[in-house]
C-alpha cells in the first residue's frame, strides 16, 4: 500500500514552508533546514503530524490529493488494530496544510513505512526504549548548558524520563521540557526543536530528544 510519508516525497517537493509566525525563532535554527513538518508528542503518547506545502502550481489538483490521503487512510484502519485520522485538509492562500493523528508513534511507523522508505519513530520511557533494544550508546548535550553532556550510563539513570528517537528529521514538539539532545538537533524552545538535515534535505542519522 501507497502511504503518505512515500507519496510526500513526490507530492510535496520543495517542502520548507514553517517559517510563518516563527520570528522569535533563533537564526541558526532557521538555517538548520527547518523542516515543513512538525509533530507533536502528547501526554496520551497521541503524535499529531502536521504537513505545509505551497499548493498554488498549476500542476497541483487539491481534490485528487485529498482523497489520495483519505483513501490511503480508510485502507490503512482497515488492516490496523490502532486507527489513524485526518484531522484537517485545508487549502488557505495556496497553503495546503494537512494534520494526521496517531494513537501511538507505533502506528505513525506503521503507516509511514514501505519498501522504499523506512520511516522510524520511538517515543517512550528511556527504560522502554532501551528494553525494546534501541541503541542508547550516544552522547547527548544538555538543552540548557552548552558545556553539560551525557553519555549511555547517565542515559539509562534516567529510566522514567522521556526519549524521542527518530531516523528521519522534522522540527517537534514534546509535551514536556526538552532536557537533552542528540547530534544535529538544534533547541528552539523549552519544548520544541529541530532536526538538522544535510544539503538535499536528507536525514543525518538517528535523532534523540529527552524530556520531562
């Protein structure tokens, strides 16, 4: 099955359109390749996925897209024991803003996985992850002191706290105080972060965030 983390990547070329209302954002963040999509990391464990994309070529045809996602959606529930909805599908001055629900980051790789792309997202208790056998051999750099980092023993002291690990980039939003992070993610605020890509807007590698 066709999901919308494979067809985004044709569909929504050029995607770089988060910059709106995010003055306050420092310029090196800006300069990180601040990505189109941001998710969400709630209480509940939900990810809330929201896409931007400048709709306004030619080429485009809003409706074909929208029941794209929607049938690729309705398909996916049917096979799955976690359902996932679309939130909102809207197209303001030739923005098309799209918002996807996940009961679980279980089921945002689920759905965001094929063949041809690989698409993974952790988001549990630093004890959860390391008994699911992610590697926490990293060292990770405190979001509020340049100069404190940590390495996999701190890590794994930490066994209630929070972790993100994601393969892919995209700028987020935890629930909680962002208190360490991984390579090449960069801290905005005291809840949300970016992840760096390389030059063709690629992944860098695994990304970790811990927090509260």
């Amino acid at each position: 099955m066709r999901k919308l983390g494979t067809v985004a990547g044709v569909v929504f070329a050029g995607l770089a359109l988060w910059g709106c209302g995010e003055g306050d954002i420092d310029s090196k963040a800006e300069a990180a390749a601040a990505s189109n999509t941001i998710i969400e990391v709630q209480k509940d464990g939900v990810i809330v996925e929201t896409i931007a994309e400048d709709f306004t070529a030619d080429y485009y045809n809003e409706d074909e897209l929208r029941n794209m996602v929607l049938s690729e959606v309705a398909e996916f529930n049917k096979n799955s024991e976690q359902d996932i909805s679309v939130d909102k599908f809207e197209n303001k001055d030739g923005i098309i803003k799209i918002v996807m629900k996940y009961p679980s980051a279980e089921a945002y790789t689920d759905y965001n996985s094929s063949e041809f792309d690989n698409k993974q997202l952790f988001c549990g208790t630093v004890k959860e992850a390391y008994d699911e056998g992610y590697s926490l051999d990293v060292t990770l750099q405190s979001a509020g002191n340049e100069e404190e980092s940590i390495g996999k023993d701190e890590l794994l002291g930490m066994g209630e706290k929070h972790i993100l690990i994601s393969n892919v980039p995209f700028r987020v939003q935890t629930f909680g105080k962002i208190l360490y992070l991984g390579d090449n993610v960069i801290s905005l605020e005291k809840n949300k972060a970016d992840m760096e890509t390389d030059e063709n807007g690629d992944s860098l590698g695994k990304y970790y965030i811990v927090f509260k």
